[in-house]
C-alpha cells in the first residue's frame, strides 16, 4: 500500500533533518566565528586525544546502552531537560578546556544517548531490543564525515549501509557472549566505524570550545547546539526506520530519494 500523505511529510521533515548543515556550520553561526580559529591553536597531538577519548566514550555508552536502556516506552522525548544536562556539562568543559575532554566527553555522549534512546521510543521503537539500542549509537556516526569521505559518501542510506554489517556482528556478539570482552573484534569494528565519523565532530566541538575568551558560557552553548544536532539526527534516524518497519528500507528510500 502507498504512504498516507502525513507519511509523505514525516519522511520530508526526517530527510531536512538528515540532509542538513553539518556541526561546524551551526557552531558558526551561533559563535559569529569561523571555528578553524580554534583548530589553529589546539595543542600539537590533540587530534590523537579526540580521538581515544572520543573512542572511549562511545565504548562507555555501548556498555550503558546494553546494561540500562530498558526503561518503558515514552509518548514523547524529553529533549529539553537533556539539552540542559548536556549544557551543565559541557559548561564545566568550557571552563576548564581541553584538559576537561576525558571527564565530560564521556558524560555528554550518555546525556545524549538517553536523549536518543527518549526519541526513539517515541517514534515506536522496542529499546529493550539490543538491535534498538545499537540502532541508538549509530546515531552518532550521523552528520559527520569520516576522514576519507567524498561527496559521495555521506548520505544517509549510503551511511546505514557502511553499518549494516557491523551492526550485525556486534548484534550476534553481544547477544551469544555480552561485553565481557571489549577488544572483541565484532564489538571494535562497530566502535571505530562511528568514532571515524563521530569524532569528526567532537574535534569540531573542542576547537570550537579553544577559541580564546568561550569560558563557561560558551561550553554551555556549544553542548546545546552540540546535543541539539544529535536529537535532529536521531529524530530523522528514527522517523525513517519507523516507516521501514511498515514499507520497508527499499520503498522508504526509493520515497527519501525521490523527495
């Protein structure tokens, strides 16, 4: 059967979402400067540092999300409170600057998470699920490119796809052995596959965060604008798998592509 017209515009409104200006533009935007000012004066070796914390906080939500997302399913999200945690936290970031990223990087990203979790249970997914809950960090790979991408390479389907295999092992891994082993291959792929895009804009986020005179304030602005991306994100994400589940991912993009 076709979409109803109101499915139609669900899908318009998730592709807008999906589609839109990355991170670094809405940072702009919000600071009145180009962040590449913060990038010029990051202290040499802090890529590796974004990196390996950005790789650890995604394995700190990976546990969270299998060991406590089971709560019952939510009419709607509660996006405001989280955006204020995330502000509270990335306040404390922007007083004490990069030195601060192993503490508050892994404690925004769970901020986040639950925030995801809330909006994909109000768009009817089963989050006790553990497919449900890897769908929920996928979400993190969303609007942001890893470093060997092109233009090609960064649509939303295209990005679903790269996942598609690791999800399922991870799935397969956790389901049969659980965390006990972190370095297992299944579960390392799924983590260094988002932290290639994720951490695209967690450096975006701490150059932003470099720039002189941010303080406080301006950490806290950064983690709002930063959580905000990520609920648009995850509303797409969410809104999409919800009509798959109905049409199917090949009808539910054949629709995205042709909008």
């Amino acid at each position: 059967m076709p979409m109803s017209q109101n499915e139609v515009e669900d899908l318009k409104y998730a592709k807008d979402l999906l589609e839109n200006p990355g991170l670094a533009a809405r940072i702009t935007d919000a600071l009145g400067t180009a962040i590449d000012k913060g990038f010029e004066i990051l202290p040499a070796k802090w890529s590796e540092v974004v990196q390996q914390a950005t790789k650890e906080s995604l394995r700190k939500a990976l546990e969270f999300a299998v060991i406590t997302m089971d709560e019952r399913p939510r009419v709607s999200s509660w996006n405001f409170l989280h955006k204020m945690l995330a502000a509270t936290s990335g306040a404390v970031g922007g007083a004490f600057g990069l030195p601060a990223l192993t503490v508050e990087l892994p404690v925004s990203t769970i901020i986040m998470l639950r925030s995801i979790a809330d909006i994909a249970r109000s768009e009817g997914e089963k989050i006790k699920m553990l497919e449900a809950k890897l769908a929920c960090l996928e979400v993190f790979a969303l609007g942001g490119k890893s470093p060997g991408d092109d233009a090609t390479e960064t649509g939303y389907f295209v990005v679903r796809a790269v996942f598609a295999r690791e999800v399922s092992e991870a799935v397969k891994y956790i389901a049969k052995r659980g965390l006990a082993e972190e370095g297992a291959p299944a579960i390392s792929r799924f983590i260094t596959t988002i932290a290639s895009r994720f951490g695209v804009n967690v450096s975006e986020k701490f150059a932003a965060q470099a720039v002189p005179l941010i303080g406080a304030a301006g950490g806290a602005l950064i983690n709002t604008i930063f959580i905000d991306h990520f609920q648009d994100m995850a509303r797409g994400h969410f809104i999409v798998r919800r009509l798959e589940r109905v049409y199917g991912t090949d009808e539910v993009q054949r629709q995205y592509d042709k909008l």
